[in-house]
C-alpha cells in the first residue's frame, strides 16, 4: 500500500509556484504566462495563486525582485575586494556565472521586464550596478589625478560593456565564463592600445568564482514526500572554514597587489626609459637645429660677400671704362685740331691750338 501524498506547507506551495513561475515566465513572457498554466503546471487550481501572490502580476513582481536582489548581491560582494583589477574581474565573474547557473532568471530580466514587477527593468538594475562602480572610480580617479567628475560617465560605460556582452553569451556561451572574462577585463583595463594577447584572470578570483557557482544552482520545487536532511557541518566549522576561505583570498589579493606593484614599476620604468629616449631625441633634434641655423647664415654671408665682390668688380670696371671713354675722347680732340689747321701753319701754332694733356 503506498505512503499517502504529503500535503505542502503554504511556504513550501509558495516556494514551488514561485519556481514554476519563474521557468514559465523565462519561456514565454509575461504576457505569454497565464494564471491557469501556472496552476495547471503546479496542479493546483487557479484560487491558490490568487491566494499567495493576487494574480500573475504579484508572482512575477517577486520572481523579479529576487533576480534583481541575487545578481546585485553577487556584483556587490565581487566590488568589496581591495585592488581595483580584482575588482572588476570578479564583477565580470559574478555576471557571467550569474548567466550560465541562472539563464532563466537572467532572461526574465533582459526580456522584457514587465512594469508589473514594481522593481524597475534591467535597466534601472544595471544603473544600481553602475552607482556602486561609480564610488569605486571616484576614489581610482582622484589616485590617478584624473577628474572625478567623469566616475559616473566611465561607470555607465564599463557597466554597459559587461552587461551588453552578457547578453551575447546568453545564447552562444563560448569561450568559457573565465576567457570571456579575462577579454572583458583585458580591454577595459588595459584599453585597445594594451591589449594583452592571451589574457587570464587572477587566481583570487577563480577563487571566488567558484564559491559563488556553488550558490547559484536555484532551489527545485520540494518533493511531496521529503527525505531527512543530510547532515550539515554545525555554524562553528562553518566559520572556521569561513575564515580560512578569507584569509586565503586575502593573502592572494596580497600576492596580487604586490605583481601588481611589480609591473607597476616595471611600466613606470620603461615610461622613464621611453622618457629620456624622447629627450635625447629632442636634444639631437634642436642640436641639428641649431646647426642648420648656423649653415645658412654661413651661406647668407657668403652670400653677402659674393656679392659686394661684384659690386667692387662692377665699380673697377667703371672706373676702367670711363678711363678709356675720356682718353679716347681727348684723343678725339687732338684729331680734330689737326683736321682743323691751315697748311701754312707753324708748329708753335698748331702748339698753341693744341689742348694741354
């Protein structure tokens, strides 16, 4: 004879028509769901979802919610750790594992978001995102001398990177969470200009990636006859183990931020490098400069010189031809006094006509 049916609790009725719900809503829509499917699937009549949530509107409203709370509770705990690069690597993992252990809750919200949720759209979510990110960037900005008033425009478009690129690997899913991870990271943080060519993630962070995966496999709907729990380790070994997860994570972030230093000096290093290399540029530069400035006024006064040369030149050649203009003209002279003489004339006539030299 077989064990008659367990009736549920309200809770755990709740429970199963939230998780049935929230599968029909992730197929369909909103507006594709109905109320009598919602029942029919969870074989119950439609009183008992009017009786738990007021109609489809009301259990949507909490699917929502509790998508919206699960994924910014992952973000927010990924933007507690110390260094900035850890920072965003493990908001890119939380969003990235949040879509592949959460599909449907991750397509309910970048669906179509129905305003019956009462809790905002995507986008309203991923402007909460985009406010945490933000205080994170003000501090990085006022560190690195840039202008803080620019955080929340740098949030919004760091923000929108991963979560745009979330959206593309709901449905190709490949490379990995962690590749697709590391690129995302690879170009915000070192921009196109840095690309790294086979970037990977720090290992800090595939620590807690995988902390998180183990707490994101979604409740199934309870069983109607429920086995006896399994043992669970007491609250004491769970701190301790706590504990000893946060202390490795943070001697990894330890680790991380002291490669982090590292190449730090290394770039400010080659900066200082490719610094001196301009100046000497700059000074071979201006020295060719100069010396080219040097070489035309060499040529200038060259110039200069050549030319008072000719002029000198043209003067002497003057000076000689006004000689001979006035020589041949007294010459001229001497000629026509002879022409001019009678024949019966003395020479100390002809001497007195004669013009002195």
């Amino acid at each position: 004879m077989s064990e008659p049916r367990r009736r549920m609790s309200g809770k755990e009725r709740r429970e199963q028509l939230i998780q049935i719900s929230r599968t029909l809503f992730a197929e369909k829509g909103f507006d594709g769901t109905s109320v009598e499917e919602i029942a029919a699937t969870a074989n119950v009549s439609k009183p008992v979802v009017y009786e738990h949530f007021g109609g489809k509107e009301g259990v949507y409203a909490v699917v929502v919610d509790r998508e919206m709370q699960k994924l910014l509770g992952m973000v927010t705990e990924a933007l507690s750790a110390s260094h900035a690069l850890i920072k965003l690597e493990r908001a890119a993992l939380a969003l990235l594992a949040y879509v592949e252990e959460n599909s449907e809750g991750f397509r309910i919200l970048v669906r179509d978001s129905h305003a019956a949720s009462g809790t905002g759209t995507f986008a309203s979510l991923i402007n909460d995102i985009a406010s945490q990110v933000e205080d994170v960037m003000v501090d990085q900005f006022a560190e690195r001398g840039y202008d803080p008033k620019l955080a929340p425009m740098y949030a919004q478009m760091l923000v929108g990177m991963v979560a745009l690129t979330g959206q593309w690997w709901l449905d190709v899913r490949r490379p990995s969470r962690e590749e697709v991870a590391a690129h995302l990271v690879n170009l915000a943080w070192n921009g196109l200009t840095g690309l790294a060519p086979t970037p990977r993630l720090t290992s800090s962070s595939h620590l807690l990636e995988q902390r998180q995966a183990a707490l994101l496999t979604p409740p199934s709907p309870p069983p109607s006859p429920a086995p006896a729990p399994a043992a669970r380790p007491t609250d004491k070994e769970a701190r301790e183990a706590e504990k000893a997860r946060e202390r490795e994570l943070k001697e990894q972030e330890k680790a991380r931020e002291r490669e982090l230093k590292e190449q730090e000096k290394i770039r400010e290093r080659e900066l200082k490098e490719q610094e001196k290399i301009r100046e000497r540029e700059r000074r071979e530069a201006e020295k060719l400069a100069r010396e080219q400035e040097k070489a035309r006024a060499r040529e200038q006064r060259e110039r200069e010189r050549l030319l008072k040369e000719q002029e000198r030149i043209r003067e002497r050649e003057l000076k000689e031809q006004e000689k001979i203009r006035a020589k041949e003209a007294r010459t001229a002279g001497r000629q026509a006094v002879q022409q001019a003489q009678p024949s019966g004339w003395s020479g100390e006539d002809r001497g007195k006509l004669e013009p002195s030299e």
